[in-house]
C-alpha cells in the first residue's frame, strides 16, 4: 500500500513538475513582454517584427500622442455631456445646441486627424512591408473608417430599397 502512495504522489510531482515547466516556457515571451518599458505595446514589437530602435522610437511616438488624446477624448465626453444637459431642457433646436453639435464635431475632426497622423508616423516607422501590415490593422480597428452613423444609413437605405 505505502508504494503505491508513493508511486502516486510521484507522479503527481512529476505531472506539477512537467506543468509548470510546460507553463514557463509557453508563456516566457509574454512575461518578457511585460518587462518592456511600454507592455500594452510590446505585442507590436512582437507582430511586426520591430528592431529594439524602431521599438523604441514608436514607444516614445506613443508616450507623446497620448496625453494629448486623452485630452480630446476628455473635451468630447464634456461636450456629450453638456449635449445631452441642453437636450434634457427643451425638445427643439436651438442656437446652442447647434454650436456644440458643430463643436463637438470640430473637436471630433481634430482627433481624427491627429490619430491618422500619428497611425501614418508610426507605420514610417516600421520596414515598408510592416508599415504596410500595421496600417491595414488600424483600418480594421480604428474608428476612422466605417463611422457607426454611417453604416446605420446605409443599412437603412438597404431596407428602403
């Protein structure tokens, strides 16, 4: 009986043993992604093949854009928000209104504009071919394409026809 404790408890520790080592090695090029100065990044590195110089420089390309998208992003949610205050107060259109739709809609250009910059400096950045890969990635993901309004319009133009 005692040795086929042993034999079994055995072959637990040699299964936990083979796991975590399995474990280990498996996840080793995520650990080291966490290790860069930049992880929510270090998958780019990964995918298209970057240089630690071309790393390093669309690592600093993001620290700079960033602040200043936050701050976009935070003066379009204000003016959601002041948008949807007017609108809960009357239920025509009024002068104010207006304004802050073309406002919100400046401000919306703008960060557009700077995101297609910033996305265009990125992919110089990498080797032509990769360049070429990552800005076919940002226009799957990326609002800049296929707006949500206008699918609806078309999706609604469809059912009309």
């Amino acid at each position: 009986m005692k040795r086929g404790a042993l034999i079994l408890a055995l072959g637990v520790a040699l299964c936990a043993t083979a796991f975590c080592g399995f474990y280990y090695a498996g996840t080793a090029s995520r650990r080291g992604m966490l290790r860069e100065p930049q992880p929510e990044l270090a998958w780019l590195k990964q995918e298209f093949h970057l240089g630690d110089a071309e790393f390093a420089r669309i690592t600093q390309m993001h620290e700079a854009y960033l602040p200043q998208c936050q701050e976009r992003c935070q003066r379009i949610a204000e003016q959601t928000r002041r948008l949807q205050s007017l609108l809960a107060e009357t239920n025509t259109m009024t002068p104010e209104i207006q304004a802050l739709l073309l406002e919100r809609a400046k401000t919306r250009a703008e960060c557009e504009t700077a995101m297609l910059n910033h996305f265009l400096a990125v992919s110089q950045t990498m080797p032509p071919e990769q360049g070429r890969r990552y800005l076919a990635w940002v226009e799957t993901q990326s609002s800049l394409w296929g707006q949500a309004m206008e699918q609806q319009h078309q999706m609604g133009h469809s059912h009309h026809h």
